[in-house]
C-alpha cells in the first residue's frame, strides 16, 4: 500500500522487490542506491536506510532471497 509518505506494508509482509527499494541492482549484487530517490541527493543515506531498517545487510539477504525464489520458479517451469 502506498501513502504520501511510501509503502506502509510492514517490511515482513512486503514482496521483496519493494523490500529492495530504492537500491540499485543486479542479479549478481546491490550496486547502490537509485538516483531517482529523493534520498540519493542525501550524504547519509546508508544511515536512514539503516534507520529505516533497511540496512545494506538486510538489503542483501533480501536480494538473496528474490534471486532463489526466481531461479527456483524458472527451473520448475522447465520440469513442466
């Protein structure tokens, strides 16, 4: 669900690429943070994202996560 203020989903029930939001990335790993995000243009970024709990620990095991789910419905879709 998002407000005025973003995504008002709590963080455990959010699909993991919102989770992921706003960093940039790959299938291979977390490049940093969107430019588009307001927050970019912020020095301290990593700290609000920590505030936010959205720390870059957190960030990856998430993009661990969307990664697995991916490959694993891909290689069920071939056994199909």
């Amino acid at each position: 669900m998002l407000a005025e203020s973003g995504c008002i989903l709590p963080m455990t029930i959010r699909p993991l690429i919102c989770r992921l939001h706003p960093y940039s990335f790959t299938e291979a790993d977390i490049s940093g943070i969107d430019p588009t995000c307001p927050i970019s243009c912020e020095g301290n970024w990593p700290v609000l994202l920590e505030q936010l709990g959205m720390a870059i620990g957190e960030a990856r095991k998430w993009h661990q996560l969307l990664y697995g789910e991916l490959h694993t419905d891909k290689t069920a879709a071939c056994r199909q």
